[in-house]
C-alpha cells in the first residue's frame, strides 16, 4: 500500500516537472543555508565546553576608571590568582596564563624553528584546563622553573621520532613587557610534557607552554599594573554574583598603600577624583562570544554574529517552506477534478492527506539531497568568509544525520501539512465541478508573503548599512597614510646585520623614507601604555599609549605636525623629550599649544617620576581600530628593531624581492616576513568585511527564494481568475489594465513588507553600528534604495506571470461555460 502511494505521488510530481523543480530548489537553498549556518552556529557555542570543568572556571577582568577613560581588560595583575585562593573560600583554585613574544625562537640539534605560539603558565595550569598529556605527568610537569611542555605536532617538528621528554630546548627572543621593562625569558628549557593540539573551539591556543616558576615578573607583588590572564576554579554551586560582591574589598586592602606610594594620594582621594578600580568574573563558556574586554588572547566571536546568523537560517528555512506550501496551493486548481474523483471512488480524507504528504516527503528528500551537494560546494566558500574549517564530513557525524533525518520529516509535515489538509477538504461535487473556495487560506498566504518579503528588505537595508560602514573605514581620514607602506616587524632577526641592512634600504632610490619601530597603527604591533599627571596636578594619573619612535616615524606615516618639532638626531639623545597628540593635550590639562610644557610620567611604586617636555603636537591619528576611540599617545624617541618603509611605487615586486635576496645574503637562516600596512588595516576588520559577504550572499538568496514564493501566490491567483481575465479580455482590456489589476494587490503586500522592514532594518543595523566608536550615518536613502528594490524585484515577479495571464487566449478560459 506504502508503495503504491510513493508511485503515485512520483507520477503526480513529474507531471508538473517545472513547479517541482521550483519546490525542490528553494527547498534546497533553505535547507543548505539551514545545514551551513547550524554548524557555524554550534560550532561558536561550543567553545571552550570541552573543558571537563568548564560551568567552575571564570577569568578575572580588569573593570576601572582613571580619568575619563574607561578601562576593560582581559588581564590583570600578577598578586590576583593567588590573593584570590586565598581570600575567598569558594575559590578551589587559580592559576595564570602568561602571552610571550610569538616569534620566540627555538633551537634544537643545531637546527633553529620559528614556528610555534608559546605562552607561560602556573602549574596549576592543567590542574584547572582539561588538557590531555600524551607524555609526561600533569601534576608536577611544569612546577620547576625552566620547564617546558610541548604539543605533539611541536615536539614531532623539533625532535622527529625521538622521545622529547627530559631533553633540553633552546628558547631565544623571549620575553614580557611590563611597565618596569622587559623580562628576559631566553634560556635552556627542559621539555617535561607533551600534550594534545588545543580543541579548535578553546578560546586560546599555544604550541609551547613554559613553566611561570621561572618568571621573575610573575612574583611582582605590583597591584597597579599586570598583564596577566587570570583563571579561577570554583566550588560546584558557588554564586558568581554574590563573589563578585565580595571582590569590591580587594581593591582597598590591597590598592591602598601602592596607590599612596605611586600616586600620592589615598584611597578614597583616589575614589573622590571619580577613579574606580575593580574587578568582574567572566564564565569560561561566555569568554569567546559575550567579552567586551581588550587584549583577548585570540580575537573573540560577537553573539551579535550568532544571533544574526541563526535567524537568517531560521528565515531562509521557513521562507522555502512557506513557497513549498504557495506553489503547492497554487497549482491545486490542476487538480481539483483528481481530487473529487477519489472521493467519489470512495478514498477517506486520511488517504488523500497521506497522499499528498507523501509527496511533500519526497519533494523534500530531493532537496536535502541536493543542499547536500549545494553544502558541498559552498562550504569551502563559507569557510573563507567564516574562519572555519567545515568539510562535508561534518555533516556525516550520527548527530547530524539524525538531525537531518529529523529535520526531514519536519519540513515535510510543516511545508506539505498545510496544502495536504487544504486540498483534501475539497467537496466532491465542487471539485468535480472544478471549483472550490480558498476561504480564509487567502490571508494566510498574502501574510506570509509579507513577511517572506519583509525579511528580504531587512536583509537588504544591513547589506547596505554594512557596505556603507565599510566604506566609511576605506575612506575615513585615518590622520596617516597607509598606502604604500611595508611594515617588517622581524627587522631585528638580523642581528648585527639590521644596521647594514637598513642602510642599503635607504640608498635604493624606489625607498622614500624608513623607520625603524615596531609600533604600527594597524595590525599586530607593540602596545605599551604609560600613567602620566599634570604638573599642576601630578595626584591624578592618566593613563596613555606609550609609541618608541624614530625621527623617520613621522615623515614616514606622513603624520601631520600641528605645533613645535619631530625628534632629530642633532638634539642629542632626547631622552626626556616627547611628541603627543591632540587627546593628550586634553587629557593632560595642557594649554592648546602645548610645546615647552612638561608632564611627570610614573616609571615604577617605588621609583620618582620622571619629568617630559612636549617638543611637538601632531594631529589625532587612529593608532588602533576605528572600534576604540583615540587615545592619549605619548611617542618617545627609542627606535626598535623593526622597519616601516614608504615606497615610491605601488608595484614594489622588484624591490621585495630585492630585500629577500638582500636578507638571504646574511646567512643568519631567519626567515624574511613583510606585510603591507594597507592589508593589515583591512584585516583589522576582516569580521566586518565577512559579515558584509554573508550579508549579500543570503540577501541574494532570500530574495531569490521569496520572489519564487511570490510567484506561487501570483500562479495561485491567475489560476483562480482565469475566467474573470478572459472574460475582460473579450469585453476590451487590453494587456497593461489586466496586468496592473493583477499587480495591485500583490504590491500592497511588498509596500506592507518593508513598512515592517524598515523599523526591525533601523533597530538592527543601530544596534550593529555601537560596537564602532567611529561609524557611519544610516542615511535615508538606504530605505528608499531598498524600499525600491524590494518593489522592483517584486514587480519583475509578478509581470513575468501576469503578462503571461493576459496573454492568454480567452477561449481557453470560458470554454468550461
């Protein structure tokens, strides 16, 4: 019997060969994007939940305010961890997790790798993180100091086949930065674990773990500066808030007396200024898509992203249902008379209804096939614009597949349930006489082609929002020129030969100026901050981004001087001489034309201030991400062994490749890297530029999906008035009066849809728009563009059908009377 009903409904399906093929695409399009968002969306709440402990651990954040700024931070000071185990009961454990230099470099067997992140650690480390060892012990692995761990794939680059464990590493070019200075950290290391590769979905990831026993910086007892990310493990039950509460006395028992010291005023003078100091808990779970906080190990995922991509899924799905169910509606008048027959042969309701879902299953069976292969296809694509990567097996886990299996059987019942209910309701005398009413099935198909379309003129408005947004980043006035700038960060590999070097650079005639610092305003770069007062007021601290710069720096990065002059080598060492811009001399309580002043800058608790004279102002330029405001900058003259090299020409081919050739002929085996300042400022806002791609890409096919939709209503209602349109054809209409009364009402509901588009566009795209301190205007004419599209497309729609309507020979349609 089962079988019977597959055949028929096979048979019925294939004689409409072009509204099955409209059925299974859309549903195919509204399925991958179903299957291809799900991953990614699963995929992001899964981050760091493979931790055995994961609903216990919380990081420790940095929550102040110095000034009028506003201090967020993902570390903190070193005394933390451990003051914490022991103030707090319900702390079991604590432990930090210390980002060293990434281009530490490694020697083994007179063979030298630079290929490895590497970060230093408590060794409670893997008492608290679910790491699991290959070699080695976790308990006591890394509680001496020199010790290392490695990961697998690490170990296997450095020692092959040998057994790692208890042999000895060279680190070189490794270190921290604080405020005091640089810690040293180089030295020989004894490799005493090797561990797993970190979970793809953990929200920070190193391939060299060593030992904190060996950090000097890490015993600082200083509570006013620290860089150090901090990891608690609380008792099972334990009341986040009610801890976070009792942090709030931390601060003056511990702050108090450094704060007297170092800034010369206490505690509550301190609190009385409008300072704040104090400290939040973030669940390890919500670290990687709820973090607001600067200096995240690893750029963390937005649960604006998520949401924005679950409802497009969720929209896309429902919309291919919702055409599923206008085109199988529509085409029912074909088989009004089919249906009468079976019942007057004697065939029960429940027949017809399983019948027709049959049909919807095996419509739907089509279409997941084929989302598998649009999956397929697309997924190296969305890998690209997502920074994942998703293959085809992903989908082949027994999750999955019981989850399409289920999902199947949903589509089929929700697409095909309404038409099989509506079609075998049918009377049998109407349907013999091919005619039957669509009642108030009516209002429930033009609503949900406004929302088909409503959803499709949302999407179009944050497509526009976002290309606007990131054209204002492409053209926005940065205060520099980045074009035609090379950045070689590792300038200093070379050792005694990165003098030689730069002074070949400077005689190449296609090199207009070189700078030798390592501080960037786009992509990776060094970021030191500083605390500054005012002499007339040297209590108060602010804090400021601290630049090491040569007398190149400025002409380089054609940074504009607005008052006074740059550092130059005839004025001797300039120890105490500095440069600021133009938030520093508002944030320092400096006249407008600040050369000649001075300012005290802290250089340590227990050490006097040192005092710094303003020999020039520049211009505010964005030394970071248009996401952050400006900050105070302090620029120091310091030069570092890094290049910032402006070239004459856009095609600097020939020149890198001179360089390369040039770096080779040193024989220091380091590897040579450079990048463009222009592409670094681009991948600062790579996040961005995917969401515009995914935003485009979905708008496309939102669109294209409910315009297939539309025009199964359009279908469904020529169907209906076959009749009426013949019979104003013979009384005279000509073909433009039959296609606008067809028209019309269909345009309402597009003109109803972006009605609601427009307020759920706006509150959106606002919303997206805050995470940026400098962002565009959502102008006015982003809605009329997509109001105009929307009624555009839909217009293309509904004339395609529409002519064809009233094209028709109208005998065809009043030969029934």
């Amino acid at each position: 019997m089962i079988k019977n009903y597959f055949k028929i409904a096979w048979r019925n399906l294939l004689k409409n060969k072009a509204m099955f093929l409209i059925n299974v695409i859309g549903l195919a399009l509204g399925i991958a994007t179903c299957l291809t968002i799900s991953l990614f969306v699963i995929d992001e709440i899964s981050y760091d939940k493979f931790n055995e402990k994961v609903n216990q651990i919380v990081r420790v954040n940095l929550s102040a305010k110095m000034g009028d700024e506003l201090i967020e931070e993902s570390s903190v000071m070193a005394p933390v961890a451990q003051t914490f185990k022991n103030e707090f009961p319900e702390v079991l454990g604590a432990t930090r997790l210390l980002k060293t230099a990434e281009t530490a470099k490694v020697i083994y067997a007179n063979k030298s790798f630079r290929n490895g992140k590497s970060a230093m650690v408590d060794s409670t480390f893997f008492d608290i993180f679910s790491i699991k060892f290959i070699k080695g012990n976790a308990k006591n692995a890394l509680n001496k100091p020199y010790t290392v761990v490695l990961t697998q794939k690490q170990a296997e680059t450095y020692f092959g086949e040998e057994n790692p464990i208890n042999k000895s590493i060279e680190i070189k070019d490794q270190g921290v930065y604080s405020q005091i200075g640089y810690t040293d950290l180089s030295g020989l290391y004894t490799v005493t674990g090797i561990i797993e590769e970190m979970p793809s979905n953990a929200h920070f990831h190193f391939d060299i773990l060593t030992s904190m026993a060996g950090n000097s910086d890490g015993l600082s007892p200083s509570w006013l500066n620290g860089n150090y990310h901090t990891y608690l493990l609380l008792a099972k039950g334990a009341d986040l808030a009610h801890l976070e509460t009792k942090l709030k006395v931390i601060p003056e028992k511990y702050m108090s007396a450094q704060i007297k010291s170092g800034m010369g005023m206490s505690f509550k003078e301190f609190l009385d200024k409008g300072n704040k100091v104090g400290f939040r808990l973030l669940p390890l779970p919500d670290i990687h898509l709820y973090s607001d906080y600067k200096f995240e190990l690893e750029q963390p995922g937005d649960i604006k992203t998520v949401y924005i991509f679950s409802a497009i899924a969720l929209f896309m799905l429902l919309i291919a249902c919702i055409n599923f169910m206008n085109l199988s509606t529509a085409g029912a008048s074909k088989r009004v008379k089919e249906i009468g027959m079976r019942k007057v042969l004697g065939s029960e309701k429940s027949q017809l209804v399983f019948q027709f879902l049959t049909e919807a299953f095996i419509s739907t069976l089509v279409a997941m096939i084929l989302a598998g292969l649009i999956f397929y296809f697309a997924i190296p694509y969305f890998n690209q614009i997502s920074s994942k990567t998703y293959t085809f097996l992903d989908l082949t886990t027994p999750q999955v597949l019981g989850s399409v299996v289920l999902l199947t059987f949903f589509i089929s019942f929700l697409a095909g349930g309404y038409p099989a209910f509506f079609m075998s309701g049918f009377k049998p005398l109407n349907a013999l006489k091919n005619k039957f009413s669509t009642g108030s099935s009516k209002g429930i198909r033009s609503g949900l082609v406004v929302f088909q379309f409503a959803i499709s003129a949302t999407l179009i408005i944050g497509t526009l929002v976002v290309g606007k947004q990131m054209q204002y980043i492409q053209n926005k006035d940065l205060g520099y020129d980045r074009k035609q700038l090379i950045v070689i960060r590792e300038a200093g590999l070379l050792g005694n030969n990165f003098n030689a070097f730069r002074d070949e650079l400077k005689k190449d005639s296609r090199v207009k100026n070189i700078s030798t610092s390592a501080f960037v305003p786009a992509g990776p770069s060094d970021n030191n901050m500083t605390l500054v007062s005012s002499i007339n007021d040297p209590i108060q601290r602010v804090r400021a981004k601290n630049f090491n710069i040569d007398e190149e720096y400025i002409p380089t990065l054609s940074l504009k001087v607005l008052a006074g002059r740059n550092f130059s080598k005839q004025n001797g060492t300039e120890k105490n001489n500095i440069i600021i811009n133009e938030s520093a001399v508002k944030a320092f309580g400096l006249k407008p034309n600040p050369v000649g002043q001075t300012i005290l800058e802290s250089v340590g608790a227990d050490k006097p201030k040192e005092i710094l004279t303003v020999i020039g102002l520049v211009k505010d330029f964005h030394s970071r991400s248009l996401h952050e405001k400006i900050d105070p900058l302090v620029m120091k003259y310091n030069p570092y062994y890094s290049l910032i090299i402006k070239v004459n020409s856009e095609n600097s081919t020939d020149l890198i490749n001179d360089m390369k050739t040039k770096w080779s002929s040193y024989g220091t085996g380091e590897p040579f890297t450079y990048a463009f300042l222009d592409n670094l400022y681009n991948e600062t806002y790579q996040k961005e530029a995917n969401m515009n791609s995914v935003l485009r890409i979905f708008a496309l096919l939102t669109i294209f999906v409910a315009c297939l939709g539309l025009f199964g209503l359009v279908t469904f209602t020529t169907e209906q008035r076959f009749k009426e349109i013949g019979i104003r054809k013979v009384l005279g209409s000509s073909v433009p009066q039959i296609v606008g009364l067809l028209s019309k009402d269909f345009l309402k509901l597009i003109v109803i849809s972006f009605l609601i588009a427009f307020p759920l566009g706006y509150y959106a795209m606002n919303n997206w728009l805050q995470d940026f301190e400098y962002r565009t205007e959502i102008s006015w004419w982003i809605f009329v563009l997509s109001g105009f599209m929307t009624v555009l497309i839909a217009f293309l729609t509904i004339s395609y059908r529409s002519i064809k309507a009233a094209l028709m020979n109208p005998v065809k349609s009043l030969r029934s009377e």
